[in-house]
C-alpha cells in the first residue's frame, strides 16, 4: 500500500526544491510563498493561497479563523516556514490544521535550512 496522494505530492515538491534551487535560503517566508505559487502555476498545480477557513469550538463558529498557506488540488495542505529548525510547535500546527480543515494531508515545508529545503509529511 502506498502513500496518499503520493502522485500529487510528488509533483508539489518538485514546485518545492525547484524554488529552493532559485532562490535558496534566507528570506522570509512571504517570499517563498509568492514564489511557491509562481512554480505551482507555472507547473500546472491547481491551488488556493490564504483561504479563510472557520474554526469551530464544540459545534460553535468561533470569531478566529485559519488561513492556511496553501491548498493544492483541493486535497493537501502546505504550510511554510523559513526558520533555521522545525520546531515541535510547528509539527503540531500542521496536525491542528489538518484536524481544522478536515483534510488527510498536509506538508510542513521550510526554506530557512541550509543547505536543502526540508519537507515533512503529515497524514490523519
């Protein structure tokens, strides 16, 4: 048995490593994203960037809501950092997005490592 999306993540880190061979590290993570997006349409990848998302407490809409970085083909979550380590914090916000939006699958990728990007998977 495979990984999900296994195809479609593929295709997604390749948009990955293209940008980190581009641009490298050292910039914030607004840069990677616009980039990101640049190399996913470039590529063909079907995504949203920033899309507002409820949050619910017990059934109840609260006032705060998540914009995740990024959604590709409507199925996997990306969130990016351009920090020197990923932290325990990090790994357990993309375990709490993927629970908030109700998606199986979600990429933790960070730009700030030198001298490659890095990229964890995390599936529900």
């Amino acid at each position: 048995m495979g990984l999900i999306f296994e195809e479609e993540t593929y295709v997604i880190r390749g948009a990955v490593f293209e940008v980190y061979k581009e641009m490298g590290c050292g910039f914030l993570e607004a840069v990677y994203q616009e980039c990101l997006e640049k190399e996913l349409s470039k590529r063909g990848i079907p995504f949203v960037s920033q899309q507002e998302i409820q949050l619910m407490y017990k059934g109840e809409a609260l006032h705060q809501t998540y914009k995740p970085d990024l959604i590709c083909y409507k199925k996997i979550l990306l969130e990016l950092k351009a920090v020197k380590d990923i932290a325990s914090a990090h790994k357990a916000q993309v375990i709490n997005y993927l629970k908030a939006t109700n998606l199986k699958l979600g990429l933790l990728i960070n730009f700030g490592r030198h001298p490659k990007v890095q990229i964890e998977r995390f599936a529900l």
